[in-house]
C-alpha cells in the first residue's frame, strides 16, 4: 500500500465540491460526507480484516482507455482485496484480452456479460483471494441474460457483485424491477444466508431516502428514486435484516456516489447515492468502514468501500 498519498496520482476532481451540503431540502443536522475527516483509522496492525472496492465504471474499456487514469494508481492507493464491478459493458470476447492485462495479484477474475444486448450491464469480481466457488446469475432465466450478477464464496461471507434493472426512461421497466427482479434477488441472498453471512454490493439503483438525493421533490417519478422502488428496497432487504452500512455509520450524512454527465452534477455535488454495501445482519458489528471514493472520477459513479473485520 502506497504510504505517501501524494505519491499516487489519481485523475481527481481538483476541489473537493463533495465536502459542500448540497440538498434541496436538508434536515437538521445533516451534514455532507468528508472522507478525509469522517474515515476511522486504520485497524490495528495484525488484525484480520478483508478491504471489498465496489464500482459501477459505466464502461471498462473506456475507463482503461482515458488518458491519465491507472488501475495500478487505484491498486496502490487503496490495497483492496476484492474489487467489484458493474456496468463493465463487456461482451464475452472481450473478456479473454481484459483478463491478461490484470494487475499481478488480481489473478482471480470472474466476469458475467449480456448476451440478449451485447455491449450492454455487465458485472465482474476480481479478487486476490481464490473464492470456494463462484455463480453467475440468479439462476433464473428471465433474469440472467443481462449479466447482472456474479457471486463469490468465501471462507466466511457470500460477495455479490449486483447491477439493479434501471427503470428505465418513462418508468418502463418499474413494474419489472419492483415485482420480479427485486423479490427474486432477495430469495436467492435469503437462500445463501443459510449457509453463511451475504454482502451484496453494487449499483442496486435506488436512492433509499431523501438524504440520498440532492433533489427530492424533483425526483418522485425518476427511475431509482420512485415510491415505489424505494418500497421495495426496503420490503426486499433493508426488512429481510440487510443493513446498509454507509448508512448505519453514518446517518445523518448525505453522500452521493452518482453525478449525472448532463448537468455536470459532479462540479457542484448534486448527486444520487445509489452504490450500497448491504450486509446480512451478523455481519453488522464487524465492518470497519464504509466510504466513498468521490475524488476518484472515470464515470458517472465512484467507487464505494468496505473494510470489514473477519
């Protein structure tokens, strides 16, 4: 792990526009998420404890092509053990040439891509650790021609690496989201849990409450922040005991993980906080940290972490 910060240089916003209260309507007390001043220290050397990266890259090749930015850099900079991505927008042939350029170390690659539109979602982990075995999909094939999901076990949790159905523009896809893949994702983590703790992470495409969202008001009928996907992501998780971790550490904080490119949401901090790390409810005493890394751009999401104590 690079020690000198200054050492690694990482394509960033040059401000920091994520440290400004940007809401509509912000509550008393809220205030916004500072990495630098609300991340604990570091554990106790020689403490057991596994670092989970999470990123939706809205487009890996793109990523790895844009000028100044380093999957190394990123490496040093975080040391984590797993990284998780969705939206990679892979094909299958694509995958072979982006396995052989893996950073030492990051041997373990597992990568699920749509076949029923090509280019299009697309999830992957890649991990330092050999996971016990891995699935793709839900094993549902309504829901797994999209290349939404692929799941890692190890020693001691379940790792999902998810992509959430986009309601799409005009809502189109909501009656899907909400009445088949949501309940459908939640039976198949409910299932893993009896056999061990689950962590489902990724873009899960729901900003769950109003601290979530710069512009409530504005966005009662935009995919990600309906009534009723919000239900649901409560109904299918946050009630079956998942617990949203950025969330439990730090309530009263609003942090946002996507900006939209259109409005150029990222210079002034009007975002969306649609990246979770949700755990099974033995596992909420033993995360150390949940973070945003909103200095790290290349998309339209930053990246989110989990250190969790094992």
């Amino acid at each position: 792990m690079a020690t000198n910060d200054s050492a690694v240089t990482l394509p960033t916003v040059q401000s920091e526009p994520w440290t400004m209260l940007a809401h509509k309507k912000p509550q008393k007390g809220w205030i916004a998420y500072n990495p630098r001043t609300m991340r604990p220290p570091p554990l106790a050397e020689g403490t057991k404890s596994v670092k989970l990266l999470s990123w939706n890259v809205n487009g890996l090749r793109a990523l790895l092509k844009l000028e100044g930015f380093s999957v190394l850099q990123l490496a040093q900079r975080e040391n984590f053990d797993v990284l998780c991505l969705q939206e990679t927008k892979l094909q299958e042939k694509d995958v072979k040439s982006i396995k052989q350029c893996l950073l030492d170390g990051y041997e373990n690659s597992f990568w699920t891509c749509s076949t029923s539109k090509l280019g299009y979602s697309g999830t992957a982990i890649i991990s330092r650790i050999k996971p016990l075995s891995v699935t793709y999909g839900l094993g549902i094939s309504d829901h797994d021609s999209e290349g939404r999901l692929v799941t890692a076990e190890f020693d001691s949790f379940f790792l999902l690496s998810c992509y959430v159905p986009n309601s799409g523009d005009g809502l189109r896809r909501l009656s899907y989201r909400i009445r088949e893949w949501d309940p459908s994702l939640s039976s198949y983590v409910k299932e893993l849990e009896k056999k061990k703790p689950v962590i489902l992470t990724g873009d899960l495409n729901c900003a769950h409450q109003e601290i979530d969202i710069y512009n409530p008001a504005g966005n009662r009928r935009s995919a990600g922040f309906t009534d009723e996907e919000r239900q649901s992501f409560g109904a299918n998780f946050l009630s079956k005991g998942f617990v949203d971790t950025f969330r439990a550490q730090h309530p009263g904080v609003v942090g946002y993980t996507y900006w939209g490119y259109r409005h150029g949401g990222r210079k002034t901090n009007r975002g969306w906080r649609l990246d979770y790390f949700l755990v099974s409810q033995s596992l909420a005493d033993k995360f150390h940290d949940s973070y945003i890394l909103p200095d790290v751009t290349g998309s339209d999401h930053s990246p989110i972490g989990l250190i969790l104590k094992l």
